[in-house]
C-alpha cells in the first residue's frame, strides 16, 4: 500500500515508515527544485503532475518494471517515475525527471545516447564527480569510444555505463553551448533513426567533424591529479577494466 503526499508538480508515492517518508518534505524541494530548472532551462511546460514512486530497493523497482532486473530507477509513459530511496541509494534529482519531461514537451528520439546526453546534462555527475572529470580521465587512459560507436543503442550498451553516461552529458553540454539551446531542442524534437542526416541539417556539420572540435575542447580540460586518483578508487571497487 502506497502513502501519497502531492506538490505543485509531483504526486509522491512511498510507503509507510520509510526512508522517503521520513524525508518527504526535503524529497519534494528537491524535486520542484529539479522540475522548476529542467523547464526554465528548456523553455517549456508540462501539463500535467508527474507520478514519483519511491521504492524502498532496485529489486522493488525491478519487480515493478516487470523484468525483475534490480536497477535504481526509470521512468515509464506518460507521466510516472519510479525510483529508489533508502539508506544507501537515494535516486532523486534531476536524471529521470528531465527524461519525463523531455519526453512529454519535447519528444522522445530513439538513440539512447541522446536521451541520457540530455539527463546527464542536467545531472552534472556520475557518484558525485563531474562528468568532465570522468571523461577527462577516460581520455587520458585512451578508453573513449568514437561517439559514432555509441549512436546505435544497441552499441551504446556494448560499453560500460560508466563512461558512456557521463561522455553523453559532457557532449550533450559542449553541444547546446556551441550551437544554443534552441537549435538542440529543435534537433532533439526531430531526431529519427537516420541520424547522420539529422544531426548535419541541424547542426550544419557532420558529426565527425564537431567529435573532432570536441576531442580538442576536452584536451584543454585540467583536472585535478587529486579527483583522478579518486576515480582511479572509484573504478577499483567497481572492478573496471
């Protein structure tokens, strides 16, 4: 049985004596925060409440999405967002709500590594570090994928998460910064399968072109030997290879 708490945006499910409701009242500043960001960056509204159910573990949301493949969170049409919130895993933030409403107000392209660029985007991170210092790393230890490797999602999951999320938000950020926040929402709307034809009409360059203005951005990038030797901690306990 579900409790349900409702904000100006949300409606919160989460069950009684738990985490997420003990900390209900700071989940849902969070999240109109999030909600209120995510709109104001995009230029856009949503029309109706989104639907956050707050589970007590990813094998909840698992079960919930149906594969019982335990995982931290998702979103499903047209409006619900399930997520974990315990102890240890507190999935809230920005990630999947820019998913529901990107989807909802934008469209939803089929390439994987679009739809998590614009989340990462607006995440910033990955368990806390910045996603450019993530891919700085990568780039220095010569592990990053051609992005024309990553464009088919059946690619994109060839590869560990661990750099493809965090690469998507970092390209997705140097994208919108050079070409502008509209011109990418209007590439993101009509994105198709072909992508090639539709990343050149939107963006006047093919995409190995600006992969190669990108990779000379990245290279100008300092990060602190400190951060890299905490990634470097990082990857060791996740047995990264």
């Amino acid at each position: 049985m579900w409790k349900i708490r409702e904000s100006e945006h949300y409606i919160f499910n989460y069950h009684e004596n738990s985490y997420a409701e003990q900390d209900i009242a700071k989940i849902i500043e969070i999240q109109e925060n999030c909600y209120e960001y995510i709109c104001e960056v995009l230029n856009v509204k949503l029309n109706k409440k989104l639907n956050y159910f707050l589970c007590n573990s990813p094998v909840e949301v698992g079960e919930l999405y149906g594969d019982n493949e335990p995982c931290n969170g998702f979103t499903r049409m047209p409006n619900k967002i399930y997520a974990v919130y315990n102890e240890d895993i507190k999935c809230i933030g920005y990630h999947e709500d820019a998913h529901m409403i990107s989807y909802n107000t934008l469209s939803r392209p089929p390439q994987n590594f679009i739809r998590e660029g614009l989340a990462m985007f607006f995440d910033k991170s990955w368990w806390g570090i910045s996603n450019f210092a993530w891919i700085a790393y990568f780039l220095k230890k010569n592990k990053l994928p051609r992005l024309y490797d990553l464009i088919e999602s059946s690619d994109f999951y060839k590869h560990s998460y661990i750099i493809t999320y965090p690469l998507s938000g970092v390209f997705t950020d140097y994208i919108i910064s050079i070409f502008g926040i509209e011109t990418y929402k209007e590439f993101y709307k009509n994105l198709n399968e072909d992508f090639n034809y539709c990343f050149k009409k939107s963006f006047g360059m093919s995409l190995n072109q600006v992969e190669l203005n990108f990779i000379k951005y990245l290279n100008n990038i300092n990060i602190s030997n400190d951060i890299l030797k905490i990634i470097d901690i990082k990857l060791e306990r996740e047995d990264f290879k």
